[in-house]
C-alpha cells in the first residue's frame, strides 16, 4: 500500500508539470523506477511485451501521445506490474476521449488521466471490487 500511495504522490506532480508545460521530467520515471527496485519487483516478459507495445502506440499516434506518458504507464508496469498499467491506460483513454467530446480540446495533457485511472484501479483493488 505504502509503494501505491508514494507513486500517487509521483503521478500527481508529473500531472501538474504536464498542465502546466506539457512536456514531463524525466526525474518522475527514475523515481517510479527506484520505487519498483524497493519493492522487489520482477520484471517479467509481458512487461518487456507491454513496453515494446507502447513504445510501438507512442510512434503510431505520435502527436496525441507523448514519450512523458509511455515513461509514466512504463514506470507503473514496473511497480504494480503491466495489468495495472494496461488497466489504468484503458481508463485514462476513456476519461480523456470523454473530457475532450465534453470540452471540444483537441489538446490534452494526459498524465492526468492516468492518474484518475491509476487510483481508481488501486482503489477498487483495495476494496475488493476488482
């Protein structure tokens, strides 16, 4: 629960810095990174496939998603493990296409969305809805 509630922390500053500039340090993905090597995680071969697939979505919609929101879904594979990035990507897609319908922006920042996506699944996880 402790890694969960550190990496909200994480994903609501790289949020904030995606409004705001629309570009992400690179700080928050070594950040995500040594979390993942504190809490012992094993990276597996569907976490290497999940990163050659998003790496393969990024050069596919290159202008609507950017290399900070690979770093970021790649940084949460690597703590929770690849279903809860997937997860929370699948959720942040459908909360961004959503808002942009509603709010008729082309443009976006979406590390915010994933970040909705991200508690809602921990949430939901951590209740037993999931």
């Amino acid at each position: 629960m402790i890694f969960e509630i550190l990496t909200v922390i994480v994903l609501i500053i790289a949020s904030y810095e995606d409004i705001k500039r629309r570009e992400v340090s690179n700080i928050y993905f070594y950040i995500m990174i040594l979390l993942s090597r504190i809490a012992k995680q094993k990276i597996d071969l569907c976490l290497i496939i999940y990163i050659i697939f998003l790496i393969i979505i990024k050069n596919i919609f290159d202008k609507n998603i950017g290399y900070g929101d690979i770093k970021i879904l790649i940084g949460i594979g690597f703590i929770n493990g690849y279903e809860v990035s997937i997860i929370s990507f699948i959720l942040a897609s459908i909360f961004s296409i959503v808002y942009m319908l509603i709010s008729k922006k082309k443009k976006i920042a979406f590390i915010p969305f994933i970040v909705i996506g991200y508690i809602l699944l921990i949430l939901c996880k951590n209740i037993d809805i999931i």
